[in-house]
C-alpha cells in the first residue's frame, strides 16, 4: 500500500464513499442476520448479489477516480511513476474482472 501526503483521487468524494460504505456494511449485516435465522437460501443469495454489486459500484467509482487523479497527474510529470501508476491501475482492472 502506499502511503503518500498528496490528497486521493477520491477526496472530494469521499463523504459519499463512506456513506456508502455504511450502507453496503448494513447490507452485510442483514446478510448475516438472515443467515442466523435461517431464511430462505434465495432470499439470501439475492441479498448477497446486491452487496456485491454495490461494492463493485464502489469499486469502479473509485478506479475512476484513481485514473482522472493519481495516474492522470503522474502521466502530465511523466517519468517512472507514470508507467508504475499505469500498471497499478491496469492490476486493479484485472483484479475487478476476476472478481
């Protein structure tokens, strides 16, 4: 992980991130309230299918984010860093898709 002064790309956004990062928590506790009482697999599933695509919604929001920013910004100063930032994204691209 690196660790840097420089504000994220997600800054100013990041209020909504965490707002919907509570929600997606809230998702994942109902989740496992669901389980402990024994509901229906389908119901279950279905709720899990929700918190996963609202991750991924989190998730692209915040890559997009990452590219307008950090790897914009690192490609304007060039050098190293922007072929390291590059390659930073297009592993996260590829750990999405995985998933």
């Amino acid at each position: 992980m690196t660790t840097s002064a420089e504000p994220r790309g997600y800054a100013d956004n990041k209020a909504a991130h965490l707002k919907r990062l509570r929600r997606i928590e809230g998702q994942v506790r109902g989740i496992h309230r669901m389980v402990e009482s024994d509901d229906y697999c389908i119901d279950v599933l279905t709720q899990v299918s929700a918190a996963t695509k609202a991750l991924e919604a989190v998730a692209l929001s915040l890559l997009d984010e990452h590219l307008h920013h950090c790897v914009a910004q690192a490609v304007k100063q060039g050098g190293d860093d922007s072929a390291a930032k590059i390659g930073e994204a297009s592993a996260a691209i590829a750990r999405l898709v995985r998933s």
